[in-house]
C-alpha cells in the first residue's frame, strides 16, 4: 500500500501520569481508535515506526515538533490517501450474523 499525502501522527503520554505499561495500553486505545476513523474515511494507514526507534528519535520528535519535555512520543500513525481504490462492501446485517454465529 502506498500512501499520498501522508500526515503524521505522534501518540505521546505525559511521563508522570501512567506507568509504561498504562502508557503503552492507552496508546495502544488511541490508536485503535484512529485507524477505525481512518478507514471508515477511506483513508489508509500505517505504522511509522516501531517502539524502538521512537524511543530511540525520542529527542528529535520532542524537539522538532515542540512537544513538551514531560511528555514521551509513544507511537507514530502516518495516515493518507492510498493508490487504489478502496471499494466499499455490501454487507447485511443478516450475512454479519450468520457469518459469527456459524
């Protein structure tokens, strides 16, 4: 999947509120959450970069994107048109049932 026009998003946490774990779960949440709206928008998406490298460019986002110093960058979400078309599906809400209760 190739994406035009791609936008960024940073995930950060506040550092003193949540322990990593809580941190990473919450994110985890948000980000859910944005890919649902992204393909409900026709949209397509994907990760930017694993957790080790934002920890690892941690300063540089901090800095370039003046987030502030008690907040860590916790996931990258690039979001953006994508090449094909995307064709929406016909579904009943009777082929959705069967298919799960099967």
């Amino acid at each position: 999947m190739s994406l035009g026009g791609p936008v960024y998003f940073i995930i950060s946490v506040k550092e003193s509120d949540l322990s990593e774990e809580s941190a990473h779960l919450y994110a985890g949440i948000v980000m859910g959450n944005m890919q649902l709206q992204a393909t409900n928008s026709f949209l397509g998406y994907r990760f930017a970069s694993e957790q080790k490298k934002v920890t690892l460019i941690d300063q540089v986002l901090k800095e370039r994107l003046e987030i502030p110093q008690d907040f860590k960058p916790v996931q990258v979400l690039k979001v953006g048109y994508v090449e094909e078309d995307i064709k929406k599906r016909k579904v009943s809400h009777g082929e959705v049932l069967t298919n799960i209760i099967k």
